[in-house]
C-alpha cells in the first residue's frame, strides 16, 4: 500500500489534495515537532518514537 505521510501539527488539506489525485492514503498522525497530549502514548520522546513506528508500519503494510 502507497501512503502520504504528514506531521499531526501541520494542516493536511495539500497532502489530502495529493493523495486524491494519486489514489492513496494519508497518514496524517505522525509526529516530529511535537509530542503526543498526556496519555496519548506518544507523550513522551519513547512514546512519540514508538508511535510513529507502529503508524508508518501500519500503513506500508
């Protein structure tokens, strides 16, 4: 599976635009210019790796 992949803080709407045009997914979720909100699991520098990790496997899969 192809996937776009975007910074959760970031406005998606071009990556969105993108992957309509292409016939692909956006995966909007990741971090890297901040941390998850508390109890996210991504609320720490660990959890945000983590989290990224198991977000982008999941896509490419």
């Amino acid at each position: 599976m192809k996937a776009i992949f975007a910074e959760s803080s970031i406005d998606a709407k071009m990556a969105k635009r993108i992957a309509d045009d292409t016939n692909v997914k956006v995966v909007d979720n990741l971090y890297s210019d901040s941390l998850g909100k508390q109890g996210s699991g991504a609320d720490t520098v660990d959890g945000m790796l983590l989290a990224n990790v198991r977000t982008i496997a999941e896509a490419l899969r």
